[in-house]
C-alpha cells in the first residue's frame, strides 16, 4: 500500500463525517422552516375554518300587514319603511312564549342578526303575494349566538351570551332547530360593523382592480427599462449610476412609496382617497425594481451565440432583441412580474398611507371606488374587538394565502413549462 | 548588469518595443522576432476583399498590429496560428461583428470590393448580408430547421412568395449537404439536430442569403471527426460560388480545405503564402516553428 493511500484512508474518515454533519445541518435548517410553515398553516386553518360556516335558526315567520305597517308590498317606499324586526320578534316570542319584560324581549331579538329583516323585504319584493301568509324560514343568527354554537362544550360558558340567552340557544340545539350551512356572505358581500354579515368580496374586488393597474403599468414599464438599459444603453457613468438606483430603489420601504403616493398622487395631483388607481400606482413604483432587476437577469441569460447568429445574419438590432432576446427571457421576465405581483398584493403599509384603511361596505365597481384590498381588510379585522372577527381575520388571511401560493405555482409552472433549451 | 538593469531593460522592452515581448512568450527560448514586414505573398491581383494596415484594440490593449493581406475571388484563405493570436478577432472585423463589443476599436482600411467596410455611411445590415458569418459552436435558432433557413431571406425580404421561400430553403439546405437528412422534419427543432447537423444547418442558413463572402470561425472545432469531414468537402464545394475566409486551429485542416494561409501571431500577420508553400517551404523561422508543432 502506497504512503498516498495509507494518507487518503486515514482522512476518509473524517472526510465523510464532515459530510454527514453539513447534510445535517441543511435537513435541520429546512425542518426548521417547514416547522414554522405549518404552525403558521395549522393556527390560520384552525382559528378560522369556522369563518366558513354559518348557523340560522328556524322560525315560523308571519307576513302580517300590520305587524310590518305595509298594505301595498308593490309600493317600494312602504317596502323600505317597513318593521322587518317587528315580525321576527313575534316569531321568536311565539317560539318562547314564556318570556316576558323589555329587558328580555330584546335579549331573545338579538339572537337573531339585523340582517334577517333585509331578507324578509328582499322576499316581499321579489313575492308581494307573501303579505299576510306564514312561511318556515332559516335566518340568520347573531353572531354572538353564532359563535356560542360553534364553540365546544367548555368555552360555551365564556361566551358573550347571557345565562338566558344561553338556555334559549340549548333548547334550540336540542330540538334541531338550528342548522350550519356555507357562509355565503363571507364572499358574496363588502365589510361590515356586523361580523355575520361582514365579507371579503369588497376587499377581493378592492385587490383585483389594483392589481390589475400595478401590472398594466409595472409591466411594460419594467420590461422596456430593462431592455434599454440591456440592450440599448450606453454604458457609461450615467447608466452605472441608474442601475445604482434602481437597486437602492429596490431597498426602500414600502411605507415610504405609500407617503410619496400620498403627496404625489392626492395631494399635488388632486386625484381622490381610497381609489384602487392610486393604489396602483404606489404598489407599480414600489414593484417597479423587482421586475426591473428580474427582467434585467432573464436577457442577460439569454445566449450570447443566439445574438451573434441574428446579427452575422444582418439582423438590426431591433429584430434581435423583439425576434431572439424578448422571446427567450419572457419566461424569467413573467416569473419577475408574478413575484412582483405577489408581492404587490400581500403590501399593507404604502396603501395605509394613501386611505385605503376606509370602512367601505359598497363594492367596489371600477378603480375609480373607494375600495380596501385583502391585506388591509385583514390588519382592519385584526383590530376589531368581536370574537367572530378574529375567526374571520383568519378566512380573510386563508382567501390572501391561496392567492398568493396560486400566483407562485404559476410561477414555478411558468418557468418550467416555457423554458426552452439550447 | 545586476538586476535592476536588467529590469530596466525588460521595461523599456514593454514600453518600446512589444515585438521583444512576444518573444518573451515564446516557449521555445529561440531567438525569434517578429518580422517588419509580412512575408510571402500575401496581395493578389483584383481582390474580393481588401485589408490595409488593420489596427484593432481592445480598450488600452492592441489585438492586431498592422495587419495587411487580401482574399481573391473564389478562394478559401486559411487563418491559422496559437490561441488569442487575433485570428478570429481580424476574421470579426471582415462583417463589423466586433461593433458589438463596446471597447473595441478598428483602425485601417478594410473594403470589400470598392465598398469601405467601415464607412460610417455603410448600413451594417447591408454588409452583413454580404459578408456572413459560422461560428465555432454550432448555434441554430430555438426554432425549426424551416425557420432557421428562412430567417435571413425572410428579413431581408429576398422571397416574396412561401414558394420563393420554399424554394431557397431547400436549395440551402441542398448545398449545405442537410436536405436529404432533414427534408421530412423540416418543423421540427433546429435545436434537436446532432452537433455537425446544426453546423450545417448554420451554414445553410448563412448561405441562404446569397452573400459573396463567408467567414467561418472555427466551425469544426465542436465536432467530431466524421462531421468534421462533412463540413471540410462541404466548404470545398461553396468555394466553387462564394469566397471563403476560415479561421482554424487544425493544421491538416488549413491544409486540406485552403488555397492561401495567413499565419498569425501575437497580433502579427507573420507570413501569408500559398497553402503549399506555408506547409512545405515557410519562410520565416516562426511559421516553421508552429507548422512543425513546436509551440501552439
């Protein structure tokens, strides 16, 4: 045996146990990161699963003329006028004909949310026939009444319901009187001071149109900075300097473009609060870079040799870079611009800055309303007091994280689908 | 004379004289200069191409010095000579391929024809149609064969017809040796071809344009030796119809394939002659020295 094998034999040894503990160190690094992804993952899901999911209770409601004050349900201003909460109250007593005294009146009316009256007239006006007939219909629960059925046994007690409130809920339970069914209005409606009635659809609406004014204009501005500055650029001190820039600009915080956007956009260009539009513009500043940068590194990866053909062949310039480069760095350029994207939707602090925090309860139709987006929807939840806030705070995050793992799939499909070899 | 002399003498080498240092280079410790002036023969009567005194630098670094030489009509000239030599960067100026590179710089006179090459009223586009160009590494589009063909005709505007096309396609890839090969999958991937396909294939797509002058870099040095000899007879036969500048590192190549050799070295055009007369009687000492395999 050779003085060379003899040395290599006695280092292998050490070698491999080097390359036992660096393995080791990486599977520890990445369980760590997995770890806090599914605490993450399980306390969302677990706080807010609820949130998707509704209880109503039975009733045997009555349209009676004079309980609700209306004669004619075809005259719309009776209609609006009418006492919706008179007629549920006297199916509710009818249920508990017990209960007597003010005090407890309106304790068993508040079981049963403001929004049961908006569907009894929604019915008239679509059934005028229903006027003075009595109906079965599931309505709505408060949403103390409705968390109390959703909590287990032992955080019953805590609940904000009173002792007799309580004992109504029970005996409801008992007799399968109350029901859960899918939250429509979860995603069917905008905010609201109510949780039973509050929605994310204004919010979704609200990120939608300001995404759709951060790509129309982060895109193509991006894409065509990054090819001058690639392709067309001289380079020289002023260009270095640019790129300098656009670096640093990829550093600033967020909450510093939302202060520009509000002294730029509101106050020196007069354009109005709240607006996806100038959401938009703030969230294309701040995601301006990111594609830049990205953009910048998908043409710098396109071959050399691919140049060199098109150009030996007198291809000018333009035509190589719309015919060769564009094409073959689109698919790092499209990665840039949904991570962008992603980015741009899950930002809170510049869209706090330029009003979009606004209780807003209609939905947004254009960019031009006022409207809120996901993540500020989640920070305005996250600061209300109820208790059916918080499990809604959590489906509003579940909504924003779907979007966001949906949008990086793409991504990664994306790149891989749309790369080519050469 | 201690050291620091000697130092000083190096230096003044560098300052003065950069001939003195390409000698320093040399790994053979023989006493060999640079010649003042090229020797053989390297003008012919009626050139296609006409080269003067070419200067090239790079930023602060010369690359090429003084070079003088013409290619006839319908003749193969061979460039050959050791690695970073300024072959294929001189073989670069012919189509202004070394316009790209920001810090490069051409001095001299080069014409094709009566044409200034770099006549700054020239459209680069227009010279590149004429003069085209094969690289070392097979480079085809990422796109079909069909495509990679028709790409030069298509801009230029040659074919106005898909017939026109059809036709200048096929004659391409005719004379290129690659029809019989490729004619059923003209769609597919120019990509999916073998190593000397896509060299071809680059070659039919060069040709495709017509142009009057080819300049070829290296372009077997990624192939093996059966595609190597497919592309050998192949710039034979173009020679019949083009002119035909190559820059190659394969001796037996240049021998094979040239009518004229140009030997290069350090920037140097040293000797230019008939390919014959390079290989059997060179006439400068570091022409034999390279030819015989002594450095490279």
């Amino acid at each position: 045996m050779s003085v060379t094998t003899e040395q290599v034999r006695k280092t292998l040894a050490r070698r491999y146990r080097a390359e036992k503990r660096f393995k080791a160190y990486g599977i520890c690094a990445i369980s760590i990161g997995l770890l806090a992804l599914l605490l993450l993952f399980t306390d969302i899901i677990g706080k807010g699963y609820r949130a998707f999911y509704e209880y109503s209770v039975a009733l045997q409601i009555t349209f009676d003329p004079e309980s609700l004050e209306i004669d004619d349900p075809r005259d719309l201003e009776q209609l609006q006028y009418g006492n919706y909460e008179a007629v549920v109250r006297e199916a509710l007593q009818a249920r508990f004909p017990g209960v007597e005294g003010r005090e407890d009146r309106r304790a068993l009316a508040a079981l049963v949310s403001t929004a049961a009256g908006y569907r009894l007239r929604e019915m008239l006006e679509n059934s005028p026939e229903l006027l003075g007939q009595t109906r079965t219909l599931w309505l709505q629960l408060n949403d103390d009444a409705d968390m109390f059925l959703k909590s287990s046994e032992a955080k019953r007690k805590t609940a904000r319901l009173s002792d007799q409130q309580q004992t109504w809920m029970l005996e409801l339970e008992q007799s399968d009187e109350v029901r859960a069914g899918f939250n429509h209005s979860l995603f069917t409606r905008g905010d609201s001071r109510e949780p039973e009635q509050a929605g994310i659809l204004g919010a979704i609406l609200g990120s939608f149109f300001t995404m759709l004014v951060t790509l129309a204009l982060s895109f193509p501005i991006g894409v065509a900075a990054a090819v001058y500055l690639e392709e067309f650029a001289p380079k020289n001190r002023f260009t270095d300097f640019i790129e300098v820039n656009i670096n640093n600009l990829a550093a600033v915080p967020s909450i510093i473009f939302g202060l520009l956007g509000l002294a730029v956009f509101i106050g020196l260009f007069g354009m109005p609060r709240s607006v996806p539009l100038v959401g938009g513009l703030v969230l294309t500043l701040m995601t301006l870079p990111t594609i830049i940068i990205s953009s910048r590194a998908a043409i710098k990866a396109v071959p050399p040799s691919i140049r060199q053909a098109a150009m030996g062949l007198g291809a000018s310039k333009m035509q190589v870079v719309l015919q060769f480069v564009l094409p073959l760095a689109l698919p790092g350029m499209l990665t840039g611009g949904i991570i962008g994207m992603a980015q741009a939707l899950g930002e809170t602090a510049p869209l706090l800055m330029i009003g979009m925090v606004a209780f807003i309860v209609e939905l947004p139709a254009g960019a031009m309303d006022a409207a809120t987006v996901l993540p500020v929807q989640v920070f305005l939840w996250a600061s209300s007091p109820e208790q059916s806030f918080v499990t809604m705070t959590s489906a509003a995050i579940m909504v924003l994280m779907t979007f966001l793992i949906t949008m990086n799939t793409m991504a990664v499909v994306m790149r891989k689908r749309l790369e080519r070899r050469w | 004379m201690d050291i620091a002399e000697k130092m000083n003498v190096f230096q003044d080498a560098v300052q003065v004289d950069p001939r003195v240092v390409a000698q320093e280079h040399m790994m053979t410790g023989e006493n060999l200069y640079i010649p003042e002036k090229t020797v053989g023969a390297p003008f012919v009567d009626d050139p296609k191409m006409r080269m003067r005194d070419v200067n090239v630098f790079y930023g602060a670094d010369q690359a090429i010095h003084g070079v003088s030489l013409d290619i006839g009509k319908n003749e193969v000239v061979a460039l050959i000579g050791p690695s970073g030599c300024g072959k294929s960067t001189f073989l670069r100026c012919m189509n202004r391929m070394n316009d790209t590179i920001d810090i490069c710089r051409v001095e001299g006179s080069l014409h094709l024809e009566n044409q200034d090459i770099y006549d700054p009223k020239l459209d680069v586009v227009e010279l590149r149609a004429r003069v085209g160009m094969v690289f070392q590494k097979p480079n085809p589009f990422p796109k079909s064969i069909y495509d990679n063909v028709a790409y030069g005709p298509r801009i230029h505007g040659l074919a106005n017809r898909k017939t026109d096309l059809d036709e200048i396609v096929e004659n391409s890839l005719r004379k290129a040796g690659l029809w019989d090969e490729v004619k059923d999958r003209l769609d597919s991937a120019g990509t999916g071809l073998s190593g000397g396909q896509q060299q071809r294939l680059c070659i039919a797509r060069t040709i495709a344009v017509s142009p009057e002058v080819v300049l070829m870099d290296e372009p077997c040095s990624a192939l093996d030796p059966i595609a190597t000899a497919k592309i050998e007879e192949l710039i034979r036969e173009l020679s019949e119809s083009y002119t035909i500048a190559i820059v190659t590192h394969s001796m037996q190549q240049a021998a094979r394939v040239s009518q004229r050799t140009a030997y290069f070295h350090l920037g140097w055009l040293v000797e230019m002659n008939d390919t014959d007369t390079v290989f059997t009687k060179p006439q400068h000492e570091l022409t034999e020295s390279y030819i015989t395999g002594r450095f490279g």
